[in-house]
C-alpha cells in the first residue's frame, strides 16, 4: 500500500511532515520543528507516532525531539555525524543505511552542503525524498560548512532522481526563493509560470510542497547553475558549474 503524507507548516515557516504506512499503522515525523504542532497533526490524522527521522542537527529540526519520546515513546533515528548534538537518538544512520517505517522504506543519503551531517531520506518505492534543508522548492539551503563543490556535487546527485521523484522539504521559503529565481533566470517561461502558481497557493493558503524533482530541474536556478543562462547571471561565462553555483548562492545570500 503506497505512503500517506501529510504536510503542515509550524513555528515561522518550518514544514511539517508525517508519514504513515497504512499496512502496519506505523507513522514517522521528518524532524521535529515543533513539539505541539505535530501532535496536532497526529490528532487530526489519527496516527500514531512510531518514529523519528532527523535531517540534521540544526535546533529548528531537533527540538521537540525529547517531548515528543516522553509522550510517545517513539525510535529517534539521527545522522551518525549529529551524534553530539543528538545523544539520545536509538539509531545512527549514514551513507548506505536503510530505515523502516513498518513496511516502508528508505535509502539514506549523506547529502552536505547546508551542513556537514545533513542526510535525506530517499523512498524509492514511493518516490519520495525527503530533503531536509538541502533542496528547497525554487532554492537551497544556505551553506554553513563544506565547500561549494560539496554541495553541488549533492544537488547534482538529488538531479539523478526520477523527474517524478516528489520532494518535501524543510521549510517554505519559496516565494523568497521564487524572486531571486526571477532575477538569476527572468526569461525562464516554466520559471514564470512556477512563480505565479507559488503566489496562487500563498493567496489560498498553500504551499508548494512537495516539488518534483522534473519541476525544480526545470526552474530552480541553483540546480540549472551548469546552463549558460545562469553563469551569464552572475558573469561567470565558461566557468564550471561549482563556480557558478557558489556565485548564485553568495548572491542569494545577501538577496
């Protein structure tokens, strides 16, 4: 039976995430931003949390871990790079390990870039990831530690997925992130579009999650930085991609 999800937005502009297998009633959190806004979601679902899954170790992602365990008893599964920062967690997880949500399951990815321990969670059968801060609808994360080359080595590999593949991610910045797409990629007709549809959902109280990964291949510019397009953008003509990617997301910094 496919993976029921269930997004909802809690504390400034963190997403929320459940998912559920339906066959064994097993149900895991991505992070957990907000202790209470996620039992808010369980209560208006029905399901039951069995797990946590961390993305990294950032405290927006980790702070309602220990509250949420204490009324439900739930696993912590957390990258094996955040170990400090998650000393409690039951599992550590890192390139090459599975997780189970009962019958579901998922491929971990060490994914750096936004930081050193970020890892995301690639179900395959279900075609969904779950990006954490590393890929945002129209954007990425701001990079705290690595190299640029790092962090667009890991968005070429999430630009391997299926073009169907759908993306959750960590927070919704994206009509933020859709304006400065405008201003990296204005001639961009599906960029166009794509921005006009974000301001359709904010008006209806929407949000534009999940992406697919064919839709951020086509419109988000910190995956096109390997199109001449972009490397004009930031004056970068003939330079590699990591170049320009790192020129795209030092201007969106102070964007």
């Amino acid at each position: 039976m496919p993976a029921q999800i269930h997004a909802f937005l809690c504390l400034q502009d963190n997403i929320g995430v459940l998912i559920h297998d339906p066959e064994t009633g097993a149900c895991a959190t991505i992070d957990a931003p907000d202790e209470e806004a996620i039992l808010k979601a369980l209560s208006e679902t029905g399901w039951r949390l069995t797990d946590i899954l961390v993305t990294h170790r950032h405290s927006d992602h980790v702070q309602g871990i220990e509250g949420l365990r204490s009324r439900t008893g739930c696993r912590v599964v957390a990258p094996g790079k955040a170990r400090e920062a998650v000393p409690s967690a039951d599992a550590y997880l890192r390139e090459g390990s599975t997780v189970q949500v009962g019958s579901l399951r998922a491929q971990v990815w060490e994914t750096p870039g936004h930081c050193a321990d970020h890892i995301a969670y690639w179900f395959e059968a279900d075609r969904v990831l779950f990006a954490g801060d590393t890929l945002f609808t129209l954007g990425c994360g701001r990079m705290f530690e690595g190299t640029y080359a790092d962090f667009w080595g890991t968005l070429q590999r999430l630009a391997t997925l299926p073009d169907d593949a759908r993306v959750y991610c960590g927070h919704d910045y994206t009509l933020s992130n859709a304006r400065f797409a405008l201003a990296a990629d204005p001639d961009n007709a599906a960029l166009q579009a794509r921005a006009r549809e974000a301001e359709q959902a904010k008006a209806e109280g929407r949000f534009l999650v999940p992406t697919t990964i064919g839709q951020e291949k086509a419109t988000n510019p910190f995956l096109r930085a390997g199109e001449p397009a972009l490397a004009k953008a930031v004056h970068k003509e003939g330079a590699a991609p990591a170049e320009v990617f790192q020129a795209l997301r030092e201007w969106k910094n102070g964007f």
